[in-house]
C-alpha cells in the first residue's frame, strides 16, 4: 500500500480548485455585463486610441516587457541545470515544471489567439476601424474585421510565470507568494497597457490569467502524481 498524501497538501490543492472556480464565475459575470467596450470608450473615440504608438506603452510596456519575459524564460531554462537565486532551492524537477508551466501557458494562449475571429478594439467601427463588436463566445461568427485578439497574448509573458508559485510554495512559500503577487502584477500591467492602445479589451487580459493559472494547476497536478507514482506515494483517493 502506497503512503497516503498529506492532509495539508490535499487542502492546498482544493483551495486553489476553489479560487479557480470563484475567479471563473467573475470572469462570465463580467462577459455577461458587457463591461468591455464601455471601458475601451474611456481611452478611445472615433479617431481610435490616443495613446497607440505612445513610447510608454510601445516600446517600454510593449517591447521592453517582451524582451525582459524572454529573459527570464532563459534563465529558467539554463537555471534546469545551472540554477541561480531562487531556483538553487529546488530540485531540478522543480525548476523543469516552472520551465514547462511557462511555456504551455504562453503556447496555449497564443494557439487560442491566432485560432481566434474575435477583432481588436481598435478594429471596431466604434474606434476608427471597420468592424463591429461580437462577444469573443459567439463561435462561428465574425465580425468584419481581422479577429485574432482573444485572449491577450502580451499579458501571458507576466501571468505564465505564476507556475512558480507552485514549485516554490513548499522549499519558499514567502518567495512563492511574493512571485505570485508579481507574476499578476506585471501580466495585469501588460494587460492595461494593451487597453490603453486599443489592442485588448480588459476581457482578454483576465482570461488570459485565468488560462495561465489553469494551466499552472494542472501541470502542478500532473508532476506531484508523476512523483508518487516514483515513489509509491499516492493520493488518499487513488487507495482503496
């Protein structure tokens, strides 16, 4: 018989299960509210967006950001076998989940945008352009315009990182939390910086942090099961 998972890690886990699901109820509250385009006409008008090719959310929130996301995928990636900071605290299986969380998290959303018929704001006839406004779950429709802007693929280069989180709760839960706090943090500021352009509805950035969580706690799931299986340590539901 294999030793049964702990009590605190069980309850860790359903917690998370249960933010994941309050947050997803805010999200369809928010769809069902149609709150996106009334926000978008705050920072645009029929002449667009003022702030589009601003330096600030061009080349310092947009380019800067991209670059410094690329960075930190690097180190995560050479941290596998040469870690550095933070990651000298976990095992190398530890800093393998964090590279991988990062990288389905950003392929996913990515995938999900290019596949998507939903426009841009500044596509929308209401805001210079030709197309007119469709909810993002109208599958099957289109709106006149490009599509290809849900969810928000700049936001996952911050929110994909929250997959450290997980990794690090137990070796570091103050480093884990303070990790988390920044991973929303710079996805959520990369977001409003995309809503200031016209690039993004505020919809498209929090789903994308929703995506990026879930996909954070299922590769999290997928290596704790993958450990006990090595080890002969099952979950108390698998025991019979």
């Amino acid at each position: 018989m294999g030793i049964v998972e702990s009590g605190s890690a069980r309850e860790g886990a359903s917690g998370h299960w249960w933010w994941t699901l309050a947050s997803l109820a805010l999200l369809l509250a928010w769809d069902a509210a149609g709150l996106d385009v009334p926000l978008a006409r705050l920072v645009g008008g029929a002449h667009g967006f003022p702030l589009r090719d601003h330096w600030a959310v061009t080349t310092l929130l947009h380019h800067g950001a991209r670059d410094l996301a690329w960075l930190a995928a690097a180190w995560l990636l050479a941290g596998v076998w040469w870690p550095t900071g933070v990651l000298r605290r976990l095992a190398r299986a530890g800093r393998v989940q964090w590279l991988v969380t990062v990288l389905v998290s950003v392929v996913l959303v990515n995938l999900l945008k290019y596949a998507s018929q939903t426009s841009c704001p500044w596509d929308l006839a209401e805001f210079g352009g030709v197309a007119r406004h469709i909810s993002h779950w109208a599958w099957g429709q289109v709106d006149g315009g490009p599509g290809r802007c849900f969810p928000a693929g700049h936001a996952s280069a911050g929110f994909a990182f929250m997959g450290g989180y997980f990794v690090l709760r137990r070796a570091a839960p103050r480093a884990a939390v303070l990790l988390l706090v920044i991973a929303l943090a710079a996805g959520l500021t990369l977001g409003v910086a995309q809503q200031l352009r016209g690039a993004h509805f505020m919809s498209h950035t929090l789903w994308t942090a929703w995506l990026c969580w879930v996909v954070a706690i299922a590769i999290d799931a997928t290596f704790r099961f993958s450990r006990y299986l090595n080890k002969g340590i099952l979950p108390s539901h698998e025991i019979s």
